[in-house]
C-alpha cells in the first residue's frame, strides 16, 4: 500500500470516528446544555413571581380605582352608559328617543362594541352631555354624531335629534 493511500483511509477514518463520536458524546453534551438552559431560565422567571404578583396586585387595584373613577362600576357598560345619559337627561331637557342594543365586532382578539341612541334636546346641551361621554366618563369614543333638525307635527315646532355612534373597545 502506498502512503498516499494510507493517508486517505486515516482521513476517512478520523471523519468517520468524529461522527461517531459527535453521535454519542458531543450531540447529548449539546443537547444537556441547552436544556439546562431552559431550565435556567425558568428558575429566573420562578424566582421573579413574587415580585410579578405584587405588580399584578398594584395593577389591578389601578384598575379598579379606574373603574370607579370613570363611572364603569361593576354594571355592564350598556348599563352604565345608559344610566349617565338618563342621569344628564334628567337635570336638563334632553331627552333619550333610542337605544339601540350594542353592535358586536370581533377582530383578532379585540371585540368592537358601538353603541347608537338618538338624543332630543337643544344643541348646547347635546353637546356638552358627548363632551361629558367622551372626556369624563371614558366609555368609549364618539365616531359619528348627526344632527338633524325635525318638526314635530303635535306641535308644530322643529326639534333637533342627535344620532350618536360610540365607540368602545374591550
């Protein structure tokens, strides 16, 4: 045989016993690695719960201040909206002539709300009550308010109707 024959077959051998070494030793060396690892990342995520569930904790009493603060208690939002407008009907000559039951959308994992009512009154108080909706109350956003000017034939006087469409996401 000559030497550069032998040569090649030691070459080929020392590649042949590198793949049958990486497929014994080096592959589940590699492998132990990278799942301790893993498991070196979940003991940090483990170890930083308690520190989550207090954040967690801060978080939700924000919320519910929130909640409080915007008039959105433990009622739906339908209920509560409907029950800030009858309460400013009350105190001036706004009168709510429809309420339609909210309109649903689902995109992604948000769900649309858009609520309509129909609002009778003069145009000062109309608009002060959205401003009050959409400032103070955080229901949700004013995407359409249409004015139009009617007569009432009982009485023979124009009155102005407001169709409102508001916006809430959740």
């Amino acid at each position: 045989m000559k030497q550069r024959t032998k040569n090649i077959i030691l070459v080929c051998c020392f590649a042949i016993l590198i793949l049958i070494a990486y497929k014994f030793a080096f592959s589940n060396t590699i492998k132990a690695k990278k799942e301790y690892d893993a498991l070196k990342k979940e003991a940090i995520v483990f170890d930083n719960m308690p520190m989550q569930l207090s954040t967690l904790k801060q978080k939700e009493k924000y919320y519910d201040s929130l909640l409080v603060k915007f008039q959105l208690k433990g009622n739906s939002i339908q209920n509560s909206l409907l029950k800030t407008i009858n309460s400013y009907a009350d105190s001036t000559t706004i009168k709510v002539s429809n309420f339609i039951e909210p309109h649903q959308i689902q995109q992604n994992d948000l769900i649309i709300n858009t609520y309509q009512f129909t609002l009778q009154g003069q145009y000062n108080e109309i608009i002060t009550l959205i401003h009050q909706l959409e400032q103070h109350t955080k229901f949700g956003e004013i995407i359409n308010l249409d004015f139009k000017k009617k007569k009432d034939f009982k009485t023979g006087k124009y009155c102005l109707f407001a169709h409102v469409l508001l916006r809430n996401f959740s």
